[in-house]
C-alpha cells in the first residue's frame, strides 16, 4: 500500500510540476525532470501490481496455515516457490499432520520433498501409525520411505497383520516335503501371519527370508517325528516347534502364527530307499559272483595248460626210453631176458588198462539204460 501511495504522489507531482512548466514556458514540451519522474513512477506501479500477484497467490494458503495453526508464514511460501518445492502440497501435509497431533517442521517435510521422497505417502503413514497407536517419527518414516519402502503399507502391516504362503505358490512349488523318522514323505502347507517392525524396516530381511525360515523349520520338525501317524493327529506340534526357534530375528516381520492349513502323506521314501538298496546290493553280488565265475574259468584253462604241458614233458620223457634201453643194452646193465620181462610188464599194464576202460564205459551204458 506505502508503493502504490508512492506512486500517486509521483504523479500528482509530476501534473504539478507540468503545470508550472507549462505557465513558465508557455505550454512547451516536458522537461527530462518529468520524465524520470514517470519512468520511477511506472516502475512503482508494476512492482506493486508484481507483489499484488504474490500476495493473492500465497494469501489463501497462508490463511489456511494460520487457521490450523501450521505455522506457515508468506516468506516460507515464496522461498518455496523460489526452491522449486510443491508449497501447495507442503501446507496441505501439514495441515493434516498438525491436525493428527503429529509434530513435524515445514523444513522437515521439504528437505524430504527436495530428496525425492514422496511426502503425501510418508505423511499418511505417520499419520496411520499415530492414530494406531504405533511410535513413528517423521524421521524415521522419511528414511524408510527413502530407503524405497512402502512406508504406507509397511504401517498398514503393521496393524493388521497379512498372510504369507509357505512354500511360495508363485514360485511353483505347491507343498513342503519332509520325511519322518520311519521314511514314510508328508506333504505339507503353512500359513504365516506376520506383522511389520517399523524399527527393523530398513535393514531387516524380507518375506523371502521368513519363507525359507519357517519352511526349514517345518522340514525339521517333520523329519525328527518317529512316526508320520503322530504328525497327523496332532499338526499343531510342528507350529509349536518351529515358533519357539525364533525365526524373525533380524527379519523386518514380527511372526504372529504360523498354521498347518493342509498336510498329507506322500511316497514310502524309506521302502523305495531300501528297495533300490536292495537292488544295488543284488547289481554287487552279481558282479562279485560273476568276478569269481570268471576267475574258475581262468585258473580251469591255467589247469589245462598245465595238464598239456606234463604230457609234453611225459611225452618227451617216453621217447627217450629207447635210447636209454639201447645204452643199457650197450653197457651190459641190461640182458635180454630182463627187456622180455619188462615187455611183458607193458602188455600186461596196457591189457589191465583197455579192460577197465572197456568195463567203466559198459557200467555208464548200463547205468543209463536204467
């Protein structure tokens, strides 16, 4: 208002000075001293109708502020718009936490604008865990949101728990598979509530992790049962067992209740395992057997390799009996009633031998025409 009162007064006296100009010379032209005082005038009037276009511009959001008490002056709102930061949005978030009871500063919700957080999601997550009760500062919020995080959904999790499939469906694997004690497989599928610890958002392991956690731990359980027909009566032990092992340790998910919603009985693994132990046990004795099969053959043609080579050598020795007879008979040391007598020892040894054979191949006929 003080600009645009300067502005009128430039003009009325620059119509003063006219006038007396124009009596003094008798209506001539304008002299250089008016008209620097119409340019400093012009100048006036378009920075006041500039700050007017400001003022309008930040003046309902700057009432909104006041009246919700967000504490957002005009010089905030321009030194906004001068950083390129949504002063639109900063004041509706703020207003909103402001209302919700949370304390934030409008640096806070712009440094966080000016990181590329996404400030209405962090602001309607601070402001759900608020009202649920849940400690969640505006730091921690914007570092988790930053962190590229659904803070939101986080929150969300946080008060109402979700449900996450153990195995995975969408990982193609329908069932968990454990043998017992006595080889008989079971089959098995799990439930597991879980619920979010903002505290451990950033850093802590995902659903992946609780996944194959629990799916280890339902594996164990099944394997140290003696007995399937135990796990069927009574699939609670195997939630019991694996909750009291502390699976969401360092995980972002707090693990509420993990459910046996179905389980059934799969393969005799300890039949089929003996079953194939058996055969590879029948493949080595067979083997071992037809090791020593061959070995018999071998050391029966060794035997008759040597049977050949004795009557080679008897052979051999034979033939030398007449030249040893000649040098007996040469030297005297044999007369020749003694050469008759061992003939006739020769015919009698030949004639015993051809009537056993001629009577040992009559028994064998006889034998088998019985």
């Amino acid at each position: 208002m003080t600009l645009l009162a300067t502005a009128f007064a430039l003009f009325a006296q620059f119509n003063k000075e006219k006038d007396k100009a124009a009596a003094a010379d008798g209506g001539n032209a304008v002299s250089p001293t008016h008209i620097i005082i119409i340019v400093v005038a012009l100048v006036a009037v378009l920075i006041f109708v500039v700050f007017l276009f400001l003022f309008f511009s930040f003046i309902r959001l700057w009432i909104q502020a006041l009246l919700t008490k967000a504490d957002i002056g005009i010089g905030s709102l321009i030194g906004m718009k001068l950083r390129n930061v949504d002063y639109a949005m900063i004041v509706r978030q703020k207003i909103a936490l402001i209302q919700a009871g949370v304390k934030v500063t409008t640096g806070e919700l712009e440094s966080h604008f000016l990181a590329r957080g996404n400030v209405p999601k962090t602001a309607t997550a601070v402001i759900a865990a608020h009202k649920a009760g849940l400690d969640l500062p505006w730091r921690t919020a914007a570092a988790i949101d930053l962190a590229g995080r659904d803070v939101l959904e986080a929150v969300r999790t946080s008060v109402n728990p979700k449900v996450i499939d153990c195995p995975d469906p969408g990982k193609g694997k329908q069932f968990l598979d454990a043998v017992c004690r006595n080889g008989i497989q079971l089959l098995a599928k799990a439930r597991v509530t879980v619920r979010t610890k903002l505290e451990r958002l950033v850093g802590g392991a995902t659903e992946e992790t609780i996944i194959a956690r629990v799916g280890e731990g339902i594996v164990k359980a099944i394997g140290s049962a003696h007995d399937h027909k135990e796990v069927l009566a009574n699939p609670g032990m195997i939630s019991q067992t694996v909750l009291h092992n502390a699976l969401d340790a360092q995980t972002a998910y707090e693990i509420v209740s993990i459910d046996i919603a179905h389980i059934e009985v799969g393969e005799n693994i300890g039949a089929k395992l003996q079953a194939e132990q058996a055969a590879a046990d029948l493949r080595v004795a067979q083997a071992e057997a037809e090791k020593r099969r061959a070995a018999a053959v071998a050391r029966e043609q060794e035997m008759r390799a040597l049977v050949e080579e004795n009557r080679a050598k008897v052979v051999e020795a034979e033939a030398q009996v007449p030249q040893a007879i000649a040098d007996a008979f040469e030297k005297g040391h044999l007369g020749v009633m003694d050469f008759y007598n061992m003939k006739n020892v020769q015919s009698d040894t030949l004639m015993r031998n051809n009537i056993a054979t001629m009577t040992g191949g009559a028994e064998g006929q006889s034998g088998s025409g019985r």
